[in-house]
C-alpha cells in the first residue's frame, strides 16, 4: 500500500491504483485529493485526507488484514489510527532515524518533528522489525521509550538474485571517463547526502599514489536533476570540484546519471580484482553490502552501524573508521593489490550471502506477524434476539459456558436488573460482568459475590459528557422519550426513527456537543457519552484482564451491536440479524452464522476457536 500520484517523468505506473505483481502480490496506490508527487518532507499535510483513503479502501476489502507492516513513521502514524478505528496490529520498521540524522553532517531541518513521530510509533508499535543489532541496541534504544526492547525482533533483509548483465551499460563505456579502463574499480553506490560520507573517499584516493596506480575509481552519487535537494547539489558540487584535480584527470568517473543494469554491470566489473566501499560516516543498515557480496565483491566498509555485522556474519571485507582517510585507502589498497585476499574475500562473499535471503525475512516476518493475531481472551454477547428466541439454542450456549475457558460478559441495551432477569428466565449462564444500558453502565462481582458498579468506567463516561445540555437541546427536537426506568446518568433513550437519529447527530454537531447516537430495532435511539458504546465498555473490561479488543469475541444481531462487532477482533452475527447489520464490512474476523439466535452464537465461537469442550 503506497501513496498514489501522477508525474509522468517518474513513470506512469505510480498513477495505476493496482499493480500485479504475480498471484500473491499487488501494489495498490491510494489517491487523495492532492495528486502530485510530493518529497517526505511535505507528506505530512496530505497524511490525514491519506489515512481517511486508506480506511475507505479497506471497507472495500472482502477480508480486513490480519496485520499491517508500516516502514517510516508518517506510515506507523496510519498504521496506528486503523488500529484504533479496527483493531488492526501493526508492526513498525523504522529506516533513517533522525537522532541519527542529527548526530551526522545532515543538513535535513525539523528533525524533532521527526524525532518526536519516530518515538511515538516505537511506543505503539505492537513489535518492531529491525534488520540489525546496532538498530536494536543503539538506534532504538537512543529513543528511550519503556518497553520497546520486548517488542523488538532482528530480521536481516535479503538481496535480489543475481540477473544477466545488460549490454550497453556504464561498464561498457567507462573509456569516456578513464584512460585505463582496463584496470580494478573502486566502486561507491550512495545518495549524495553529507552522512553518506563520499568525498572522504575521493580524498583518500587522490591521497594515495599507489592505490591511484593500482586501480580507477566510480562513485554513482545519485542521479543529478532539478529534483535533487540542496543536499544532494551540494554534495555533488563538492565531488565535482574534487574530482577536477588534474591529478585525478582519467582516473575517476563521477557520472551524472545511472540506471539498475548500471549498477549490476559495475557490480560485476569490481568483482574482476576490485573492491566496493561504504565509508559513511554512519549506516543504518548497508544494503549495498549485500549486493556487493551476491556478486563476489570485497568490501570496504565503516565500522559505524550495520556493516560491522553484515562483515563479520559474511567475511568478505575490511572494516574502517570513516573519519581516517588514510585508513580507507590503504584498506582499499590492501585488496586490490592482493590477488590471494581478493580470492579469498570474494569466495567468502559468494558463500555466505545466503544468510541474508528474502525467503528467510519473509518466513521470519510472517511467523511474527501470527504471534500477534491474538487468541480469543474474552466473549461478548447481547442478549435479546442473540442468546434468547430458541430454547434449544440457549441450552446450546449453557453447555459452551460450563467448559469455557474464557471471561463471558454480557453486553446489552437492557437495564442491569432486567438482564439479570432474562438471564435467569432463559437459564442463560451468569455472565462475569454486565455491560449494561448500551455499555453506559459495567456491573461487577464484589466481595461477597454482590454485583457493583465500575465507578472507573462510569468515571471515563463523564469526560466531555455534557449530560443536560444534551436532553435540553434534544427535547427541542420533539423526539418521544423512553419511560424514566431506561433514562441514567450515561444514557438518554427516546423512540425513533433512523432519520431521527441522524437528525438528533446532526444538531448535536452544529451545537458543538459530543455524544454517541445509536439506533437500534427500527424505533429507539440512545444517545451516549462521547467514549460510551458497547465496544468501549467491551475493551474498559477486557484492559482490566490484559487484553485489548482484538482478542475480544462479541456476538450480536441489532444496531446498538453494531460497534463492538465492528471493533472486536472476532465478530459473530446470528442468522436472525436486523438489516441495521446489512452494511457492516465483510472482514476476516466477521462470521455470520447460518444459524440463528444462541444456536448461531454456539456455531461462530466453533468457528473461532472456541468449540465447547
């Protein structure tokens, strides 16, 4: 999933909502208003018309995703609103981090805002995917956010296979740029950008006669347009001046622009008796590196960050500290020089490799992302219309419980005692908790086996509830009220249509006052404090357990359901259902029973995992 947009001089696939790649894989693209391409720096203005897309897109889907993989913060940030509306987990791989950014030459501005978004999405992450230890043990670890170490995992990425080398490539044409281009090549692949490092090289190089003599160096520092940034003009303009040394005259190619088949052919050439450097000042990771050793190239690398464990796991390569140029050249020196060490170096490469392979990143991502898909922890069942209408389905539903092994509550419109009545009438098993008057109320068990009110959740309920402001401005609307008995502190219950509900939301937005309107049964609305609802009472319970909504099971059959079979992870609808549930998304977690009433509710848990005993 990635931001769609229309500029034809990067291509005209990134317009195209979908891209399909083979059977498994597709790209999808999604639009907002804004259809240009934009630089990272300037996402952040589009990411809320963005995230509102995404969630309507995944309404679309026949099955909601089981887990979402967000790589950068601005898509963490995504990641974690569809959470919060779906209950979706979502893992985070952070690249580029910015207290690193701050710590090196960067010249990128607003970094705390980065900074600041990096540390959120450390914190909300349910795990974090890291691709080396320096990532765990140093970089998130520089965040300082309590608890991020449990939820972190090392998963080195891979490297693409090997492919045909094109013809008509840079390495065909290097005689444009040296007088020898029979001899070894210093090669360097790097953005232009100041932590990257990349004059140090070039001054190594024209600091060392023999290693001038020995071999021709090849920096592609990115491909120079209008669209570079400062940065990267200013990097480029500083190589340029560099390399204009007449000393250096036929022995350094710094071309303008390359392609992939560049980069593979070059990769091939420096195979034949030359070496690959990455003398940033620090690397998150080194992917070159990788790429380097899949086609037998001896490296030269910076000890800061990630490349000192690509070299020590792979052994194809010498480490040295970016800031000692003369460190870096008598490295590069040593290799190319040495036929029995490039031999050695190059054989190492090609064995190794295969300890950073995408089939391994994928199976290792895979089994962590099935650890987060949360087992059932917690069953929630309306009552009316759900566990009653059938005797034998009711019986069905006493037998689940007596062997469960899971909190049951109950989760009804009703008032406390008159769900407590019609448990009993229809020898329902007594619930761990009544989640009553639409989840306005939770009743608990208290010493002595007594039920009680939750003066917690009653307590969360009173946030931006402005109770009386909202009766007066709804009995203005001449809506018939329930009788006194279905009125309490967090609800206010009327006779209704669903055009009446939406009018009574509709001025309750113009007067500026919060409140949840549910409309159920075709003819009662209850309007609710802001945080109220079945599905907000269903997680209060669950937090109290260690829980969150996605291990929650809920089964019900009319609209003031409606939210919790929305937001639970797993979700039955009986077969008797009210067309009010006609419209909720079709999503993996969703089951709706072929049978109706408890003998439904019975069926769905079978098919979550939670067949009776």
């Amino acid at each position: 999933m990635t931001r769609l947009f229309e500029d034809p001089s990067l291509g005209d696939e990134h317009a195209q909502p979908f891209t399909k790649i083979d059977g498994d894989l597709t790209i999808v693209r999604i639009a907002t208003a804004n259809r240009c391409y934009l630089e990272k720096e300037a996402l952040e203005a589009d990411l809320p018309a963005f995230t509102e897309a995404f969630c309507s897109f995944l309404a679309t889907l026949p099955h909601l995703p089981d887990v979402i993989h967000a790589h950068f913060a601005d898509a963490a940030a995504v990641a974690a609103i569809v959470r919060d509306r779906l209950g979706i987990p979502f893992v985070y791989t952070p690249h580029a981090l910015g207290i690193d950014k701050r710590a090196s030459a960067s010249s990128v501005v607003d970094l705390d805002r980065r900074i600041e978004a990096e540390r959120a999405a450390i914190g909300g992450a349910d795990a974090i995917i890291l691709s080396s230890r320096d990532e765990a043990d140093r970089q998130v670890a520089a965040y300082e956010v309590a608890g991020a170490a449990s939820r972190v995992v090392c998963i080195p990425p891979g490297v693409p296979s090997g492919s045909d080398v094109a013809r008509g490539t840079l390495s065909d044409r290097l005689d444009r740029y040296l007088h020898r281009p029979d001899k070894p090549i210093i090669l360097l692949v790097a953005r232009a950008v100041a932590k990257k490092n990349i004059a140090a090289l070039l001054r190594a190089y024209a600091g060392s006669a023999a290693l001038m003599e020995a071999a021709n160096l090849i920096i592609l520092a990115g491909q120079r347009s209008d669209r570079s940034s400062p940065e990267e003009h200013a990097v480029q303009d500083d190589l340029r001046a560099l390399a204009a040394d007449p000393a250096l005259a036929g022995r350094v190619a710094l071309p303008d622009r390359h392609d992939a088949a560049d980069v593979a052919a070059l990769y091939r050439r420096a195979a034949d008796g030359g070496v690959f450097v990455n003398p940033a000042l620090h690397e998150p990771f080194g992917l070159t590196l990788l790429e380097a050793a899949a086609a037998g190239v001896p490296v030269v690398a910076t000890r800061c960050g990630g490349p000192s464990e690509i070299v020590e796991r792979i052994g194809h390569g010498l480490l040295i500290d970016p800031r000692d140029e003369a460190a870096i050249a008598a490295a590069c020196l040593r290799i190319v020089s040495d036929p029995a060490l490039h031999r050695r170096l190059s054989a190492a490469a090609r064995r190794n490799v295969g300890a950073y392979a995408w089939p391994r990143y994928a199976e290792a991502s895979v089994a962590r992302y099935v650890e987060l898909v949360p087992a059932p922890a917690l069953v929630a069942c309306d009552i009316d219309g759900t566990l009653t209408g059938c005797r034998e389905g009711a019986g069905a539903f006493a037998d689940w419980a007596s062997g469960r092994h899971v909190p049951f509550v109950v989760a009804t419109g009703r008032r406390f005692e008159e769900a407590q009545a019609i448990v009993a009438k229809w020898d329902l098993p007594e619930p761990d908790a009544y989640l009553s008057d639409v989840g306005s109320t939770m009743m608990l068990r208290g010493l002595g086996g007594a039920w009680r009110p939750c003066s917690d959740h009653a307590s969360t309920l009173d946030v931006g509830w402005a109770r009386d402001e909202v009766a007066r401005l709804i009995a203005t609307l001449r809506i018939a009220p329930q009788p006194t008995a279905c009125q309490s502190r967090h609800k206010l219950s009327f006779f209704g249509t669903a055009a009446q509900a939406t009018t009574i939301r509709a001025r309750l937005a113009e007067a500026g006052l919060a409140a949840l309107v549910v409309h159920s049964h075709g003819r009662l609305i209850d309007v609710l404090p802001p945080a109220g609802g079945k599905a907000a009472a269903i997680a209060a319970y669950a937090a109290r357990h260690g829980a969150k909504l996605a291990a929650c099971v809920a089964a019900g059959d009319s609209g003031n359901d409606r939210d919790m079979l929305a937001r639970c992870g797993r979700a039955i609808v009986v077969a008797n259902a009210d067309r009010d549930l006609d419209g909720l998304a079709r999503r993996r977690g969703l089951y709706r029973s072929r049978r109706p009433h408890a003998g439904g509710v019975v069926e769905g848990l079978a098919a979550h995992g939670l067949a009776a005993a």
